[in-house]
C-alpha cells in the first residue's frame, strides 16, 4: 500500500488523466463488484456520459490514487438536478479515506452546480462503498433484486440517495 497522506492534491478530472483513471477504471471492472461494466470506454465515450462540472481525481507525487464523477439520470428536464455517483480507488491506495474525500468534494462540487439529489447503485458486496456513501449522507432508498446478468450471473444493487440541504430546496 502506497501512502497518500503526505501531499494529496484533489482538482478536476481532465482528457490527459483518461490513461491513468482508464487504469483504476479496470482495476474496479476486474474486481467484479465495481460496476456492471466489462470493458473501458473510450475517453469520448466516458467524457459524453459524465457531467463536465463534477469530476475530481486525488493524486500524489506517485500518479493518481483515485476518481469521481457525475452521470446524469436522464435526459430529461426535470431530472436536471439529478445524477449518479462514480467512486473509483487504486487498489495501492485502498483505507486510506481517498473515496471519503473525494465523495465529500463530489458532493460540495454537485452543490455549487444546482444538484439537489445524488444516487448511487452499489453490489452489495462491495461494503467498503456502501459504508463510505452512508457515512456521508445517503440513505438506502430500495434494493434491486437481479436488476443485471454480468458474466451470465444475476446481480442484486442497492439503490442509495442524498438529497441535498443546500441546493434544490424552493
């Protein structure tokens, strides 16, 4: 394990990062309890799917330890305020509160740019996610039983949400 804490650097998500987010990316694909994904998009692809305000990598002088970004829910008006959450971490960086922080600076970040609700769809599996998104403010909102065959086996998510305090209350 790489430690972190001695200079980390949190600022935005940029196309000369994809190579190295694309490797995080992969690294949370392999595990099978990251996401429904099986390949790495093209940078084009991930870059029209994310929102342009909220996303955020943590680096240190060892390269960057980990990610997070904003898809919207819809194309549809109404749900302009509302967006799905990315967390991703290097394996060599895992415990060490990367994902916490960078959950809190994605959140700070969706508020400033009139988010008022954040959803998350976690394996439940994958504990270390599920912890940090409660920890910060997300309630479990339903539980969605084979929702995805992965590898040809049915997987279950659970569905979290935050609302925000700050944006969106009118």
């Amino acid at each position: 394990m790489i430690s972190i804490f001695k200079s980390v650097n949190y600022r935005d998500l940029t196309e000369k990062d994809w190579s190295e987010v694309a490797k995080i990316y992969k690294e949370g694909i392999d595990t099978g309890d990251a996401t429904f994904e099986l390949e790495i998009p093209s940078w084009t692809d991930w870059n029209n799917g994310h929102l342009k305000e909220c996303r955020i990598i943590a680096e240190n002088d060892n390269g960057i330890a980990g990610w997070a970004a904003l898809s919207p829910v819809s194309g549809r008006c109404v749900y302009g305020g509302v967006a799905e959450v990315s967390v991703y971490i290097a394996a060599d960086f895992y415990g060490q509160k990367i994902g916490t922080k960078l959950l809190e600076k994605l959140i700070d970040q969706s508020e400033r740019n009139g988010i008022w609700t954040l959803q998350a769809g976690i394996f439940p599996e994958n504990k270390a996610s599920l912890r940090i998104h409660e920890k910060l403010g997300f309630r479990t909102v339903g539980y969605r039983e084979k929702i995805g065959k992965m590898n040809g086996v049915w997987r279950d998510t659970v569905l979290l949400e935050r609302r925000s305090k700050k944006t969106g209350l009118e």
